[in-house]
C-alpha cells in the first residue's frame, strides 16, 4: 500500500481499531540507540539522518544531510565499506559492514539496500564479552539441545540457554496455533517473577504487520520499551518522495501499539526472535526484562540469533522423532489392514471384522467405514443414521479429506454428538461412489488461560481529549472453557490416512480386475461345458433309444418264450432306458438355457400363468388342488422359458403336497421392479436344504416319492431366471408349506436382498 494514500494508517494515525493495517515500516523514527543514515550510491551524498546523529559526531542532522559521507565516517572509513559492499546485493536483512569509530566512539556499521538508497545503521559496540567466548556457549548449548528426547525438554533447555547468555528476566517460547491466537509453551523467568507459563494470548495481539515482520527478520530488539523516537531529518527520501521503507531495519522506531503493550505488561527492554518450521512461522522466542532497559550487544544479538535458527531446524526433527514410534505403529496396521482387505477380498471384513482394524490406524475414539448406506462401526461413534446423515454433507464437499478437529463449528448436527466426535477426519474412498472413511475423536473440555479477557480485547481511555482506544491493560488471568474441540489431528495423521487411502484404492482396483477376469473365464468354460453337456446328451439319446426299442421289440416279439424271471428282467432294461431318457433330456435341456440367446419381448404374465393352468388341469383336478392367481404385470423376458419356470415351480408346489386342501398362490410383489412368487401349503424344505433343491439331480426324495421326477427343474428354472438377470430363492416353513421367489431384472435383484 502506498504510504502516503490519504486512508495508509501510519505511527501518525493508529489505534486498535486500524493496527491491523498500520505501515509499520514507515514510521519515520528510529530508536535512540541507533544511528541512520541513507546515502545515495551514485555521488555519496547523505539523503536522510536521524537527528541523534549529533550525539555521536558533534554535528547537526540538517547540516550533513547533502554532504558526502565521508564528513560523518571520515575517508578511511568510507573506503572500506565502499570496499565491503561493493559486490554485495544487500537487498534484504542489514549485514554487518565495518567496526568503526566516530567521535572517539567504537560502533557497529549495518548496511541494506533499499528505496534506491543504501542505509546505515550505527549502534554502539561495547560488549564485554569476547567473540570467542560465546562462540564456544553457543556450541555447548547446541550439543546439549541436540540430546534433550522430547519436544518439551527440548523448548525449555532453549530458553534456558538463550536466557542465560543474554541475562534477560524472562524468555519464553511462544507458539502460534491454527486460530491465530499463542500460547506460552516454555519459559526461563527469574526467581520472583509471576509465571507466565501455559498462557493463551489471542490473535489480535499481535497483528498482521507484525506478523509479516517476524516472518521476514529472525531477530527484533527494543533495548528501551519508554524510548522517545528519534525523527529523520528530512522525512521524506529525495530518491522516491516518499517516507522510507524501515522494514529491514533493526533500530526501527516500533509501533506506538507495541511499546504501550509491553508497558502495560511492565516490560522495560525486549528482544524477539522468530521460529519458523519448514518455512512458515512457527512461533516466537520473546525475551523480556521487567527490571530495566537492556541493550544486547551485537555479538550477543548474533549469538541467540543463531540459537534460534537452530532450535527451528531441530524442532522439526524432534517432532518427526517424537512422531517416530507412532508412525511405526499405525504403518504396521495398515499393512496388516490391506493384507486383510486383500485376502477377503471385502472392505468391510478386511477393516472392521479384526482384533487390527481401522481404529488401529490413527489414534482415535472410534472409527466408522460407511459404504453406500451400509456403516460398520469400531469403538466410541457417533450412531448409524449420524454417520450416513455425515456421509452426505462431505459427499456435498468436493475434499477428497476433510480433518477438523470442531465438527460442530462446521456442521451443525453434529454438535449433538460432540462429545464422541468433535474430531473427524475423513476420506472418501472413490470418486462417484459415496463411500468413505472415518475416524473420530472425543470432545476435550479444555480450559485456556487467556492473559486477559479475549472477548474483551480493547479499553477505551480518554487521552487528550480524544477518544483513542489501547491494548488493554489487565493481565488478570482469564479462563475459558472451550466445548466441542478435539485434540486437533497432526500433519503426519492426516498424511497417513491419504497414503492408506491410496493403498487401499490400489487394493480395490486390483481386486475388480481380477474379478472381471474370472468372470470372462467362468463365462467361457461355462459355455464349453455346455457344449459338451448338449453333444454328449445329444449323442448318448441315439444309442438309446436303439437299446430301448429293440428291448421293447424282444419284450413283445419273444414273451410267449421267455420266463417270468427273463420277462420282469427285460421290463426293468425298458424302465431304466426310460429313466436315463428323461436325465439326458433335463440335460439337454439344461445346457440349453446356458446356449441359446433369449428372446426378450413384452410378455403379459396373465397369459403365461393360465397357458401353465391349462397344461397342468388334469394334474391339478386330480390332486384336488386350488389356484389363486393374482393379476399379474407384462415384462420384458423369453415367454417359452418364464414358461417353464411357472411350470416347474406349480407342479412342484402340487407334487411335494400332502395337504388335504393343496393351495397354490402365484402373485408378485410389486417394488419399482416386481419379486414374483409361488407359495404353497404342501411338505415344506428343512432349512439345510435350502439350497441343495437347486443343485441338479438333487432330489430329497427317493425317486418314485411324491410323483417322482429327474431333480434338474429348480436348476433350469434358477438358471432360466439368472439368464434374465434375476434371481431365485426360496422361503420355507417345514410342515407347512413354501415359497418360491424370482425376480427378472438385475435392479430388482438388488431391491429383494435389501
Ligand atoms: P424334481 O423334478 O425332482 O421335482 P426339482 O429340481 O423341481 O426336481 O426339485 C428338487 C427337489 O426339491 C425335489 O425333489 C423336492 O424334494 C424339493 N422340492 C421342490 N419343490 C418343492 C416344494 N414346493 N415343496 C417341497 N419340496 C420341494
């Protein structure tokens, strides 16, 4: 944003209501400590001064801006930073150029680049501790922060050390969380001090230009909270016209926001250092004195600096060590999981039938595998109808993973279960299909210490006359309770689950596969047999028929001569030709309805049934047997074999009947797809052989029982039916009676097993 746009908040015009925008680098001060000045690189003439500048040389601000830089730094001087920079791009955080002096005066000389200048900063040197010296302390502090085993240790061994080579009162590790709001993780406070350990403090304080600061320099020091800036001289830089840009520049005067806020935590001297992890900023080390101003000298500036470059480097490998073992943990479950889906060759056996299930994934309350609207569920879950009904919403979401860790703050049924499921982290396990994936987490009441009211976050003050708002003023602790939150899923879960995802989309791909391969061979070897079923059948009738004619020949032509014995042998040749006449003939028959194509049209069923009816009437009259028919719907399906099929099941319903009153009912359910059926009252099918009565030749009866028959007629009509792509069951109450059921399209086939 430009800063000089009419509506660019600036040190001149901030309040709380606006330091969220505030042009926190073009405050046009600097702090007393340091010295700037910008020179222009093409004659070296000063451009702008601050004015302490006089302290130092002797000379007024006014009257060396436009001169060379060599009337402050002398020629020699010059010179070498001339020298020092000269292949230097020095666009970004200032680098140390030269150790110099200036009017008897030892300091430090910084340089950068910016604004088409080349900026300046002088601060005193004098520190008392030698270069060496806390070379060797970083060292040692390193080596010791290397061994500490977990993450905590590790925070509070470093504000120990950075503690105790600065002398500051009080350090702490301040981590920034998902909602913008800090915590104090780990501090090193002086004996006495009041602890400030586990305190939340909320987004607001510290805003967003502040923030962009501590992402952009690793180290800030206010060496005097009570300061009185120090103005440039003059305020504008002759190069742009505009103020200059002070982002780079450690002496900077602060906004007035920040130093009111230290005040008011009756802080006298800081000094903050960014922790960034892989890249992004990760928290603050903020160290602070309450006893006194404090400069930390350069030396030492440089010293923490790096410490904490290192405790950022670190701190990512710590956390991946301390996240080692878990990792170990649920990569062994997910290799036994796959292993198992595999194997079974079902998502919901592999994943939820096993002492190692889903839970064992992640750590988690409870976990749910939904597919279509079936839910299997493990441990503490929400119910059935609250998994399908979450089932919907994230398939309404295009997040091939969700993960919160405040359900209810994102979708509000679910806060009627917050307390086993405020966490959920969820994956979808195909892209059309709404299956998914989840994992849940119970609620934990966590009660933050806020370091004041965060509901309350400003006061209003009366201050000359105006009104100006102001960081508020009580520290008083400040509890709240936070409802329906989890312990928020760590980055490593959430990769986890996508890599077990992908694992297991493998698996099912896989799987298809294999499946439509069998398939394709079933189907083919099923034809071949067929075929060899239709010639040997086909060819064993011939020479049949020859044996039983020519019997029946001998019986008629050869009776006067044959014995009674020799006689009733012959008859039981003829009996048997017969027999194996009508297997062979079911054969025949069977194997057929596997080779020919069907011949699909639109049948009405009425004609089909009262065709069956007539056929069968004398069968039926004799039996004394009653029909009911119900009205029934014209499909679409091969009249000649359904046909059959109500042949078969009627005649059967008559044939395995001892009822003094036989009843036979043929009617259909009516779904969006009808489920036909044939119901009787006759002998009934003990459940184990449910399933038997349709394998071929299987008969529970002996042969002549019941009017007999080849036991190949429920196997045609389940593979008549099958060819439609129905399919055929049967109900049954032993003793009274059974139900035959078959549907003729593959959707109804669905319907009737739901
Ligand atoms: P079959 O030609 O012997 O009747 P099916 O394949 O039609 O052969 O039937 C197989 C066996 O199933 C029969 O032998 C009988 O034991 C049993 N069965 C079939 N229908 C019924 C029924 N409605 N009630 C009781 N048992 C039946």
């Amino acid at each position: 944003m430009n800063p000089q746009a009419s509506n660019a908040v600036t040190a001149a015009n901030v309040d709380l209501s606006n330091c969220d925008r505030e042009l926190v680098q073009y405050s046009g001060a600097v702090q007393p400590h340091c010295v700037l000045a910008t020179v222009s690189e093409t004659d070296w003439r000063i451009v702008q001064l601050s004015t302490n500048v006089q302290e130092l040389s002797g000379r007024r601000a006014e009257d060396l801006c436009g001169r060379n830089l060599e009337e402050l730094l002398g020629v020699d001087q010059v010179r070498q930073v001339k020298a020092r920079i000269e292949r230097e791009v020095l666009t970004g955080v200032p680098v140390h150029v030269i150790h110099a002096e200036i009017g008897h005066r030892q300091v430090h000389v910084f340089a950068h680049r910016i604004d088409q200048v080349l900026v300046l900063e002088i601060e005193p040197a004098n520190s008392d501790q030698p270069v060496l010296d806390i070379y060797s302390r970083v060292r040692a502090a390193i080596s010791r922060l290397q061994t500490t085993n977990s993450l905590q240790a590790f925070f509070e061994d470093a504000v120990a050390e950075i503690r105790e080579l600065t002398g500051f009162d009080r350090v702490m590790a301040y981590q920034f969380l998902a909602d913008g709001s800090g915590r104090v993780t780990a501090e090193s406070a002086a004996p006495g001090l009041e602890s400030y350990l586990g305190l939340h403090y909320p987004a607001s304080d510290i805003p967003q230009p502040a923030r962009r600061l501590f992402a952009l320099t690793w180290l800030r020091h206010l060496p005097n909270v009570d300061y009185e800036p120090v103005p440039l001289v003059p305020a504008a830089n002759r190069m742009t016209g505009g103020p200059l840009d002070l982002s780079y520049v450690g002496g900077r005067h602060v906004s007035v926001m920040y130093s009111k806020y230290l005040q008011n935590m009756g802080v006298k001297a800081t000094m903050v250092m960014t922790l960034l992890k892989n890249g992004q900023l990760w928290g603050l080390v903020s160290c602070m004195n309450h006893s006194r101003p404090m400069f930390v000298p350069y030396e030492t500036r440089m010293a923490c600096e790096f410490l904490a470059h290192m405790v950022s480097l670190l701190m990512a490998a710590k956390q991946d060590a301390e996240n080692y073992e878990q990792r170990l943990h649920s990569g062994k479950a997910i290799d036994l999981l796959i292993e198992a889906v595999a194997r079974s060759g079902s998502l919901q056996v592999g994943l939820t039938s096993r002492e190692f299930n889903l839970a064992n994934v992640i750590e988690c309350g409870g976990a749910a595998l939904l597919t279509g609207d079936t839910v299997a569920l493990i441990g503490t879950a929400p119910t059935k109808d609250a998994i399908r009904e979450l089932g919907r919403w994230l398939s309404a979401r295009e997040e091939q993973l969700v993960a919160t860790d405040a359900l209810s703050r994102e979708f509000a049924p679910a806060a009627s279960y917050q307390d086993v499921a405020s966490g959920l982290l969820a994956t979808r396990l195909s892209r059309t299909a709404s299956d998914f994936l989840m994992w849940f987490r119970p609620e934990i009441a966590v009660s933050v210490n806020w370091a004041g009211d965060p509901r309350k976050p400003v006061e209003v003050e009366v201050l000359d006359m105006e009104t100006r708002l102001q960081p508020r003023t009580s520290f008083a602790l400040w509890k709240e309770e936070v409802h329906g939150r989890s312990s928020p899923w760590q980055e490593w879960e959430v990769e986890v689950v996508r890599g077990f995802r992908h694992a297991l989309m493998e698996v099912i791909i896989e799987r298809a596969k294999e499946l439509e391969r069998l398939n394709r061979e079933l189907e083919k070897s099923n034809l071949e047999l067929d075929s060899f079923a239709y010639v040997a059948s086909h060819d064993l009738k011939e020479p049949l028929r020859g044996i039983h004619n020519y019997s029946a020949l001998l019986h008629r032509s050869a009776s006067e001569r044959l014995s009674d014995a020799e006689k009733s042998r012959l008859e039981t040749v003829l009996h048997l030709t017969q027999r194996m006449d009508d297997l062979i003939e079911s054969l025949l028959q069977y194997s057929r309805v596997g080779r020919t194509e069907l011949a699909l049209q639109p049948v009405d069923l009425n004609g089909v049934v009262r065709s069956v009816l007539d056929l069968l009437h004398s069968r039926l009259e004799t039996a004394k047997a009653r029909v009911q028919l119900m009205r029934m719907p014209t499909v679409s399906c091969d009249r000649v074999r359904v046909r059959e099929v109500f042949h078969n099941l009627i005649l059967n319903a008559v044939k395995y009947n001892d009822s003094r009153e036989k009843l036979v009912e043929v009617g259909y359910a009516s779904a969006s797809t009808p489920v036909f059926y044939v119901r009787d009252n006759g002998i009934g099918i003990e459940p184990e052989h449910l399933e038997d009565i349709f394998q071929i030749f299987k008969r529970l009866h002996a042969r002549d029982e019941y009017g007999g028959g080849t036991g190949a007629g429920l196997t045609i009509a389940r593979r008549t039916v099958e060819r439609h792509g129905g399919r055929m069951w049967v109900e049954s109450d032993p003793g009274h009676g059974s139900t035959f059921y078959f549907t003729l399209s593959p959707s109804a086939q669905l319907e009737a097993r739901a």
